[in-house]
C-alpha cells in the first residue's frame, strides 16, 4: 500500500474517533471489544512526526520537535484534570459522555488531515522535489539530452505552491535528484536569476 503519510492519519483520527464513540454509546463491557478499532490510534504520534519532517526544513526540524516535546509534556497533565472534571460533572446522567466529548475534540485534527491530503502538492517538499526531477527529465529530453546524468548549476523557481520555493540543482539524475537544497531568497534580486 503506498498510502500517503496524510492518508496514514486520516485513518488512526477516524479510527479513534469511532472507538470512542462506541466507548461513549455503549455503556457496556461489550463497547470495549468494539472499541477495537481504535487499534490505529497509535500511528498518530508516527505520522505526525513524518509529516512534519515533510513539511519543515532539514535545518529547522530540530527546533520544531523539541518544541513539540516540550508541549507534549504538559499534554498528561491538562488532560487528566480536563477529562476528570467532565467525568465527574457527568458520571450520574451519562458516564459516556467524556468519551463522546473526547471524539468531538480530534474532529478538528481530522479536519486538518484531511486538508492536507487534499493540498499535499503545494505543502510536501519530498513532492515538490519529485515533481521538479520529473519536470527536468522532461526538460532533457525535450532538448536532446538523451544521457542519464545531466550535470548542471541553476536556480529553478518552482512557483505551482502559491508560494516561491526556491532550489539550486547541482547535479542532477534523471532516476534520482542526488543534490537539491532549498533556500530563502536574501533579496528581491533573485527575480533576475
């Protein structure tokens, strides 16, 4: 299965949301064998990783995971306290009702997946990477190269994203970009390049 990472996450949301639904609805013991396909809810904290290895750049993405560490951390804290006051407020009318207000709340991180899966191409640098060696390759063989490796210095201004991503190419494969690094422009200049 070649499954996008947002795709991927798409599923461990919705599959949460339904074992919590059936943790909510069924106030049985029998609610907890259904709540079995939560299984993927796991996957969560990996795909999450992955995407925004995708998504920030390989010079950021340090500062990016140690800030989500540090705010994961308060994460058990707050939860049990938030979900401990509605059990509390609702345990004598309807003791599901936590679990159906804790589906409610992964309904905006669906939203957002499903967001990103459909716009991947203007977010996910690994494709814009690969939409970039598709468009030299065409490029080569539509001048006449016809060698596989194509040896070349330039600034490509890539501008399908709504946004300009700007990468130099220093040597180029048509199986496999070997070099590409992604830069912010220093000036205004670089519409001359």
């Amino acid at each position: 299965m070649k499954l996008h990472e947002t795709a991927v996450a798409i599923i461990s949301i919705s599959s949460l949301i339904v074992a919590y639904l059936f943790k909510g609805f069924i106030l049985s013991p029998v609610a907890f064998f259904f709540a079995v396909v939560g299984c993927f809810a796991g996957l969560i904290f990996i795909v999450d990783r992955s995407i925004t290895s995708r998504l920030i750049h390989a010079d950021e993405l340090g500062q990016v995971y140690a800030f989500t560490a540090v705010i994961g951390s308060f994460n058990p804290v707050i939860s049990s306290l938030f979900y401990t006051e509605i059990f509390q407020a609702t345990v004598d009318f309807n003791p599901g009702l936590v679990y159906i207000f804790g589906s409610m709340l992964f309904i905006y991180p669906l939203l957002n997946a499903i967001w990103l899966n459909i716009n991947k191409q203007k977010w996910d640098l690994v494709l814009i990477g690969e939409m970039i060696r598709v468009y030299y390759c065409r490029l080569m063989c539509k001048d006449g190269f016809r060698s596989n490796t194509f040896s070349h210095s330039s600034i490509f201004r890539f501008t399908n994203t709504g946004y300009r991503l700007y990468f130099a190419i220093q040597h180029f494969n048509c199986s496999t970009i070997t070099s590409i690094s992604m830069f912010k422009p220093k000036s205004s200049s670089f519409e001359s390049l």
